[in-house]
C-alpha cells in the first residue's frame, strides 16, 4: 500500500467509518420511512384512512427537507445534532444529519412502491374483513416487497454519495479519506482507488437488489 | 337476506356530483342466485359494494340477515364481512404468494392454526379443482384458474353470501362456463346465497333465478328470470334478453310475406314447458280450416324450464283466423299479434 501514500490501517478506518454510517442511518432511515410513507398511502385522497390534514402536513415536511442540500442541511441541524448525540462532530454524530436526509427520501421511494400495490388487493382484504394493521401487513407490504427492496437499493447508494460529505463534520469515512488525501495532498492514486472502490461498492449493492427484487417479482 | 331499503348513493368529485345509485329497493333471498345487470357505469359495482361495507349509501338501509349493515362499528362490521365472501373482476390475488397461501390468509385473519389451515385449503382446492397448483404463484395460472383461487379463498370462511363482481368478464365464453358451473354448485351443495353483477346477460340466463336490471342508478326491472326473460317491459330489457332469446323473424321472410297476397295473420306464441307446445300447435292445425306456417322459433332453456318462441303464419279465411285466436286465449300461453 506503500504508493497509496496512506496506511492500511487508515484506508480500512475509513471503510469502516462508511460502512458503520451508512448501515445506522440505513436501519434508521428505512423505519422512519416506512411509517411515513404507509401515513402517506393510507392518509391520501384514494387511501382507506383518507385524511387531508396528515396527508398534507406530512407531505409538506418532507418536500421541504428534500429541498435542501445535504451539507447544509447537515449544518443547519448541528444543535438539533447536539441536542441528540451530545456532541456536534465525529462519526456517530454524523448519522443524525444522515438520518434526517435519507429518511424522507426513503420515504418518497416506499411511497411509490406501496402505491404500485393495486388497489383491487386492498378491495380484497378489506372484503374479507382485514383490520387496517392486517391489511399493511398481510396485503401491502408483501405485494409491494420486491420493489421496497429496489427502493431501499437506490437508497443505499444515495447514503453512500451522503456521507462523503460527512467528512465535514469530522465523521471520517471513504469519501473524506479521498477528500483529505486525494484533493487536499494531490495524492491522485489514492483517490483513484477510493473512486473504484467506490463503484465496486455501488455495482455490487446494485446488483444484489435487482437479483433480490426480480427473484421476489418472478414468481 | 339481503334488503336493499330505498338506497341512494351520491359521488361528490371536484364539486361535480353523480348519482350512483337512486333510490334502489331490491330483496335477495336466502338460496337465490341472484343477478343484477346493466351497462357499465350503471352502478351495478355500487349496489354490490353496499352489502360488505365497503361503500355506504348516502340514503336508505341496507340489511343483511336483518341486520343494518351501516349501524355496525367498524370491529362488528369486521366480523360481517368474515361472512361474505367475494370474488372479483380482476381476481385480486396476492402475486407474491402461492395459491396454498393465498387461500390461507382469510384464515390466518382468523387465527386459525397451521394444521387446520392445511386441511381447510386442501378440501377447498378439491372443491374448486385445482389440487394439482398448491404450490403455483398466480402469474402461472390462467384466468379461468385464478377466479378457482378466488372462489377459494372467498369460501375459506364458510361465508353464507357471495359477492361477484363482474367475476367471468376477464374470461373466455368456454372458462366462463366453467366458473359459472361451479358457482351453480357453490350454490347447491354450499348453501350459499349468491349476488352476481355482470354485463353479460348469458351469465343471468345461465344461473341465475332473479334478475335485476339497472340503468343511471336506477333498478328499471327486477323478478324471477323466467318472468323477466319470457315477458321483458323496459326496452333496455328487451335488448338484453333479446341477444340470448331471439325473437325476431328473419329479413328475407319478412320480405316474402310483404309479397304474399293471401288473407292471414302472424302471432307470436310463447311457451313455458313443452307439453303445451305441442298441443297447441297440433290442435290449430287438426280442429281449424287453417293452413299454418312457422316463420320463427326458438326454444331456450332458463331455470330447467323450457321457454319456446313461435311466430306463425295463420292463412285462411278471416271468421276462421278469428276462431284459431279465441282459442288460443283459453290456453294458458302469452301471445301477440305480429304487424310487420
Ligand atoms: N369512488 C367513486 N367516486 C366517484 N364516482 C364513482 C365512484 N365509484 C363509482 N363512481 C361512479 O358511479 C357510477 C356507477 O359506477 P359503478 O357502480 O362502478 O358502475 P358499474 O359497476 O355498473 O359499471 C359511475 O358513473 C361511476 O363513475
Ligand atoms: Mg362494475
């Protein structure tokens, strides 16, 4: 690793930091998001629970915070950051500004997939007298499965792309590693390999969600 | 069993309003197959929506076994619908699971235990004739095999009413048959009561033994489909009984008779049963001096009753002509004179 200008040590720090951040605020994100975006589906014009005021609130939300940029959203929410993991800096700091990005995000694309559920299956459950936790559980979300699946692939790869900001706040990781190293010290064979690294990660996490999504859609 | 009590039902979309339903009153009694028709946008899906719920009407009741469906809470609601099952256009089964599974889920709803989910499902695809794909996923069926599915699972719970929504439309004329033959026996071996709504006036004339016809929300026409079928009154009625009963004598003999200088009259003669038919026809032409010609017939089957349409040509001389009608006024058959 002599030509890459960087300790072993310090490139599988970093692939650790990403790794670390991304699958936190991954597990965070998706359940924040699954909960907003069944509100969405049920709380809408054609949904069984139709409810203008959530609907519209909620909606209004997220369209706002999906507006802004991830690294001012990230500093624009330091005290709420603070407030939450006692510090402003650092990895784990980080997943807060995280969180709230991919979140609404995530949201965006679940709504879609559970929308893509026909209505005609929601018509069948509630004729055979399915409660409205049965029907999101028995009816929705297996039918909408192989494309929340998608969904949350796409979603993956959008974190990825977020946290190579992170390093602003100290967080550490791939991206930063190639910010710091590659730009700052024009150390170019470094960020070349982090920028492969880089789409071999995207590629393979590509790749196990089609193969994933299409072997639950092919049935 | 089921009483639709004056039901209104009114659509309000973007300040625009439609009137679904108005003012509909019909009975389905316990073992009927009962069949509503109508054109589409009629408010024929309304009507049958009413029953489980899943609409409410904006005027009138609506009872199942007495009970006013729109005053139950939603958990007693719940438990009504566990008892009518229903089938559907688009057979709406869950893609992502197996046949097996998709029979299941109405009793997993009910918390039944695995073993007796397994045997449950395993009698109703007996039942249905679909043993053999258990383990199939929908989109390896066809649509004749999906409605099996359908059926199935909306007998899961031993409902006591089925509801079909438009449940042959997808299919073709043979698979039709066969889905429809098979709620005929739903019907007669389950005891269940069935609400069918179609746009296909075969699927009425086929199983089922009332009819209803709908037109702008409105129930124009409703009794036993033999009345309604042997002596239609509206127009729209007509139109659709007619594509399944034909009645009509063909062009090139209406031609032929505009030619014929002869002194005689056409009658149009309807049938139910067979013995009469014969008599009739027999006694015309061994007691009249009269010379008869059938220009039409047509003998349909409804309800294991047989129904015969006859337009004949009675020649010979008007007192005579007059005599053949007295007598066919004492029998017991409905008739009309033909102008053409
Ligand atoms: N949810 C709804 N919102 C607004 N209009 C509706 C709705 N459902 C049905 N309608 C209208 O009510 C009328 C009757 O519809 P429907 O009962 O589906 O007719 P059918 O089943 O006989 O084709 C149609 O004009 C239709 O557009
Ligand atoms: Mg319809």
């Amino acid at each position: 690793m002599m030509e890459l200008g960087v300790p072993f040590s310090k490139i599988v720090l970093a692939a650790q930091q990403t790794i670390y951040m991304v699958s936190i605020s991954l597990a965070i994100g998706s359940v924040l998001a699954m909960m907003m975006a069944m509100t969405l589906v049920l709380t809408n014009d054609n949904g069984i629970l139709k409810n203008k005021y959530v609907y519209t609130v909620l909606n209004t939300v997220i369209n706002i915070i999906r507006s802004i940029p991830f690294i001012i959203l990230m500093v624009f929410i330091l005290p709420l950051t603070k407030e939450i993991v006692g510090t402003r800096v650092g990895t784990t700091a980080a997943l807060v500004p995280l969180v709230v990005f991919i979140a609404p995000y995530l949201t965006r694309l679940f709504e879609n997939s559970i929308l893509e559920v026909d209505k005609g299956i929601v018509e069948a459950a509630q004729a055979m007298g399915a409660s409205y936790f049965e029907i999101v559980w028995y009816f929705l979300l297996p039918e909408a499965y192989g494309s929340l699946i998608l969904s949350v692939t796409i979603g993956t790869i959008g974190l990825i792309g977020a946290t190579a900001m992170a390093g602003a706040i100290g967080a550490g990781g791939v991206g930063d590693l190639a910010l710091t190293y590659g730009y700052e010290r024009l150390n170019f064979p470094l960020m070349l390999f982090t920028v492969i690294v880089l789409i071999i990660f995207v590629q393979i996490i590509q790749s196990f969600g089609n193969y994933f999504s299409s072997k639950v859609r092919n049935h | 069993m089921i009483n639709f009590i004056d039901i209104s039902k009114t659509f309000t979309m973007k300040k625009q309003q439609t009137n679904a339903l108005d003012h509909v009153s019909l009975q389905v009694r316990a073992g009927d197959i009962f069949g509503v028709i109508g054109f589409s946008g009629a408010g024929k899906s309304t009507l049958l929506r009413m029953v489980n719920g899943l609409e409410t009407p904006t005027g009138g009741r609506i009872e199942v076994d007495g009970q006013d469906i729109n005053t139950l809470s939603f958990s007693e609601l719940r438990q009504v619908r566990k008892r009518i099952g229903m089938i559907f256009q688009q057979f709406n089964l869950l893609n992502s699971k197996t046949v097996y599974d998709n029979i299941a889920i109405p009793l997993r709803l009910n918390r039944v235990g695995e073993k007796e989910i397994r045997a449950r499902v395993s009698e109703l695809l007996e039942f249905v004739g679909l043993s053999d794909k258990v383990n199939a996923y929908p989109n390896q069926l066809s649509g004749g095999q999906k409605q099996r599915v359908g059926i199935a699972r909306a007998l899961a719970t031993n409902p006591s009413i089925l509801l079909c929504d438009e449940a042959t439309s997808a299919l073709d004329p043979e698979t039709t048959d066969s889905i429809l033959r098979l709620l005929e026996k739903i019907n007669r071996e389950l005891k269940i009561t069935i609400l069918i709504v179609t746009h296909e006036i075969h699927v009425i004339q086929r199983i089922c033994n009332k009819v209803a016809v709908m037109e702008h929300g409105r129930v124009i026409e409703w009794g036993s489909v033999l009345d309604v079928f042997s002596n239609p009154q509206q127009e729209i009625t007509k139109k659709f009984v007619q594509t399944v009963i034909a009645d009509k004598i063909p062009d090139s003999i209406v031609q032929k008779l505009q030619g014929d200088r002869r002194n005689y009259k056409i009658l149009r003669l309807q049938f139910l049963g067979e013995n009469v038919r014969d008599n009739v026809l027999y006694r015309i032409n061994k007691d009249f001096d009269v010379e008869t010609n059938i220009l039409f017939a047509s003998v349909n089957e409804l309800q294991q009753t047989v129904l015969g349409i006859f337009v004949i040509q009675v020649i010979g001389e008007s007192p005579e002509i007059e005599r053949v009608m007295d007598y066919i006024r004492n029998q017991q058959l409905s008739w009309q004179e033909v102008m053409i």
